[in-house]
C-alpha cells in the first residue's frame, strides 16, 4: 500500500495475474511494475470488494450522524431491470432534500485523465467520473462519491460528507477526518489486497476475516 502512495515500484508485481474469476478462468494477463493491471483486474471480486466497503461504511458513518440510508435502492420511475435503476445509497438527512450517493474509485493514472491533463492538474480524474456518473442518471441530481486510488476526494464527494456532518464545532472535524481516514484505508486496503492476489495462488495469503484483524 506504501508504495502504491508513493508511486513506487511493487517487487512481486513480475509474470502473469493470478486472479480468477468465478468460474476459476485465469486472467492471465501481464503484470506491470506499479500494480495497475492488479488494481484495477476485473477478475477476482476485487473491485467490487473495494466499491462495496465504501458504499458499507459510508452507510455507518450516516445512520450514526443521524441521516436516514438505504442502500442498492430501486431508483424512482425506473426500469428494475436496467442497471441504471440502482443506486449505492440513498440519504436522508433532517431538512433537507433527498441525496442520491453513487460511489466509484478512479485513477488518476488511467489514459483518459491521463489525456486530459491529470500529471500536471489535481482533481481531473474525480471531475470526468463525476460527469460520467452524473450523466449516467440524467432523471435526478447525483451526487458522485467519487475517491482517487491515491487518496484525493472529489468535489461532490466533500460537500456530501460536509453536508452529513454534525454542526456542532467539537463533533465536526472528528467525524470528518475520522471517514476520511477510514475511506482512504479501505481504499488502500483493498489495493493491496488485490495486488497480493495477483502474484500467489494461496488463498492464505489474504489473511483472517475482517473481523478478526487488528484495527
């Protein structure tokens, strides 16, 4: 996870990717030195375990700040059986209007905020997943939570927490950092993870159950 923030060469990252998919079909692709391929390898649940450890702690951090989630929702007017149907959460906050949560991890390394500028500009690879994300529900305002694989937050994604987040001066800043943090862990977390997966076919490798690890 270290390296994977500091942009640093993964030794292990050598051969060919180890990840299956349900059916036990190997990837097989090639793995690069930075883990790219590994992160972001279809195979293997990773992604997905990634995405949904979010959408799961974002849900906590807001029931206990006193806002109303509901997650995977069925979307209003929609067709059920149409992906756009399904939202990561729904919020209800005291007060306010209902806000529409759809997650997404990006980096800032993939070709097209790569093309668009993202070496030499922070916050472009959070500002093309928000309109994709955006234009993905074009029958509702969306707020895109979207988290850069390095750590970054996107614009939306700040003003969703600032918004959830207890007025009170002695509660806020710690509710805050403290999803930050835990957001940003998960992330790295579940990089890792995958990046171990990648190079061993050992099912050991991946340690106990989350609930048994040391916080």
């Amino acid at each position: 996870a270290l390296r994977t923030r500091l942009d640093l060469d993964i030794p292990s990252q050598v051969g060919l990717c180890q990840h299956r998919d349900a059916a036990g079909t190997l990837c097989g692709q090639p793995l690069d030195a930075k883990g790219q391929h590994s992160r972001s390898c279809r195979k293997g649940g990773w992604l997905v375990k990634k995405h949904n450890s979010i959408v799961d702690e974002l849900a906590v951090w807001c029931n206990n700040n006193h806002a109303y989630t509901i997650k995977e929702a069925i979307l209003p007017n929609a067709n059920p059986d149409h992906p756009e149907a399904r939202i990561d959460l729904v919020v209800q906050i005291p007060g306010h209007a209902t806000i529409y949560v759809d997650v997404t991890i990006v980096s800032a390394l993939a070709q097209e905020p790569i093309r668009r500028g993202s070496a030499a500009k922070d916050g472009v690879a959070c500002e093309l997943a928000a309109r994709a994300k955006q234009a993905k529900y074009p029958g509702i305002i969306v707020c895109a939570f979207v988290v850069e694989e390095h750590g970054r937050f996107g614009e939306d994604a700040m003003n969703f927490l600032r918004k959830v987040a207890p007025l009170d001066p002695a509660l806020r800043p710690i509710a805050l950092s403290g999803i930050y943090q835990t957001v940003s862990t998960l992330v790295q977390r579940w990089q890792a993870e995958a990046i171990i997966a990648s190079c061993t076919t050992s099912a050991h490798f991946h340690g106990p159950p989350r609930a048994q690890r040391a916080v």
